[in-house]
C-alpha cells in the first residue's frame, strides 16, 4: 500500500469519527460489527498517535472506508 493510499484512508476514518461523534473505541466495534477483525488499540495507535500499521491491517481499515456497514 502507498504512503497516499495509508493517509486516504486514516483521513476517511478521522472523518468518519468527526461526522459521527464517536470515539476510536465505538469505530472499533462498529468494524467488528461489520465482521472485520479490527484490535482498538491498534486503530487508536494509528489514528491519534500516528503509528505504522501493516499492509494486512490497513487492508481491514480500507475495507470499511470503502463500504462501511
């Protein structure tokens, strides 16, 4: 995944919290909701701290950017 596509799409779920008013916690839920396995402290590392996450992760996290349940 290119450094574009990794920011696309922690920017679409930065938005996704903002539009919603939830916290990285509830977007977590709301991913496994939708049957994806997502870790919240992995999201919360990534989003608000902006660590690296694997390819295989990021996969998950574009999964719901580009069809949120």
């Amino acid at each position: 995944m290119t450094p574009a596509e990794r920011e696309r799409v922690k920017a679409a779920l930065q938005s996704y919290l903002t539009e919603n008013s939830i916290t990285v916690h509830d977007l977590a839920a709301r991913m496994k909701a939708a049957g994806r396995k997502v870790d919240a402290k992995v999201l919360h590392r990534f989003l608000d701290r902006g660590l690296q996450i694997d390819d295989q992760i990021m996969e998950v996290y574009r999964g719901f950017v580009d069809t949120p349940s």
